[in-house]
C-alpha cells in the first residue's frame, strides 16, 4: 500500500481515528472472550470464534504499531 497525502485530516485527525478504531477492536475482543464455546462440545464454533479472535488481534497489534508512529514520527 502506498502512502496516501491526506488533504482534510490532520494527524491530530490521524490519532483519533486509529484511537477509536483501537477501543472498537478492544471492545469486539472483550466481547468475545464471555462467549467461548466449549472447545469440546463446540469445536466448529470454538475454532471460528477462534479465528475472530485471532484476526481481531492482529489487527490491535498492527493498530497499535500505527498509533506508535502517529505518537513518535521520528522513529520511523
């Protein structure tokens, strides 16, 4: 993916959308861990919610990478 020059969002703008992108993901992942199925009597379930799971930190991992360079550009 190339870098894209932002005309109407500034970095203050660039910070609070990866701020409110991150709560939203977090809140999905809470949301997720009350309701496992069992992985014994659920196990097509369990390994989809898995996978849920899995996507969803990934994608707070890489969030949060982001949101570290929006915080200290210089350490790029």
């Amino acid at each position: 993916m190339r870098d894209m020059d932002y005309i109407y969002i500034s970095e203050k703008d660039k910070a609070i959308i990866v701020e409110n992108q991150l709560k939203e993901l977090e809140g999905n992942h809470f949301a997720l861990t009350l309701v496992e199925p069992s992985k014994f009597q659920q196990q097509d379930q369990h390994m989809v919610w898995q996978q849920q799971v899995t996507a969803i930190e990934n994608s707070i991992f890489k969030l949060r990478q982001h949101q570290m360079k929006l915080v200290n550009p210089e350490e790029e």
